[in-house]
C-alpha cells in the first residue's frame, strides 16, 4: 500500500470519526486561546490601573496614616492579579508579551514622569511658589493617562493584535 502525497489523499482515509475528534480539538484549541487572550487582556489592563490609582491615591493619602496601607494594599492587589494571570494562562497567545511589555513600557515612563513632576510641584510649594495641596482633578488625570498604555495594550491582546 502506499503513502498519500496529497492532502487529498489523506482526508480520504480518515473516518467520520477521527475527522470529528480533530475537528473537536481545533474547536478546544480555539476557544483555550480565545480564554488566554481575555486573562492577559484582563490582567494587563488590571496592572495599567492599579500603576494609575496608585499614582492618585499615594498622592491624596499622603503623609497620612493611611499612607502605609495604600502601599501595603497595592503591593498585595498586584501580587494576586500577578498569580491569577499565571494560574489562569498556559500559554501567551500570539504577540500578548510583546505587546503587554510595551504598554507596561508605556505606563512605567508616564508613571515615573508623574511621580517627578509631582515631586518638584511639592518642593515648589514647600518653598512658597505654588499654592496650597494638588488638584484632585489633576491627581486623577495622571492616574487615567498613566494606565492608558496599558488599556490599549489589554485591547489590542484581547481583540488578537499585536504590536
């Protein structure tokens, strides 16, 4: 007997039901990719937020006592979506790394551009040339425009994108 050359051949000595078993792996396969896609689109748009809110929330809580347990509370918050995403996913669908490391890129430079901003408005006024504490207003921009990067990030994972 010989051996097929075409996939022609092939699918001509395949049975109704090995064609079922494969076809139902490919359908298992999909639907496990379309779920890694939403826990890292998830988990990158949950890392873009907790970076932002802490950017507001640190700030307004501020040389208070509740300094201490924003930090504490962040630390944790990103330590369990940091478990979760890696409980949750077995693999990285296509181009999900790259693109979640890019808008953590993205995110950590806004983040840190804030913080030093913040950081010479404070000795500014500390030194009687700005007035009173930060806008709340202003507080709670930087922390949407921080996550930003990572929100198109967990969209473009999400919808299969890459970068």
């Amino acid at each position: 007997m010989s051996t097929p050359t075409s996939g022609e051949d092939v699918m001509h000595e395949i049975t109704p039901r090995e064609a079922r078993r494969r076809l139902d792996h490919l359908e298992a396969a999909t639907a496990n990719r379309d779920a890694e896609r939403r826990i890292h689109a998830l988990a990158t748009a949950g890392f873009g937020v907790l970076m932002g809110g802490y950017l507001t929330i640190s700030r307004v809580v501020e040389e208070t006592r509740f300094e201490t347990v924003a930090l504490v509370l962040y630390v944790v918050l990103l330590g369990a979506l940091a478990a979760w995403q890696t409980r949750g996913a077995l693999a990285w669908p296509r181009h999900a790394r790259r693109t979640s490391w890019l808008g953590l890129g993205g995110t950590f430079v806004l983040f840190m551009g804030a913080v030093v901003l913040f950081n010479v408005r404070e000795v500014a006024r500390e030194d009687g040339g700005a007035p009173g504490p930060e806008n709340v207003v202003l507080l709670v921009a930087a922390g949407v425009l921080t996550a930003t990067p990572m929100l198109v990030a967990a969209v473009r994972i999400r919808r299969g994108g890459g970068v």
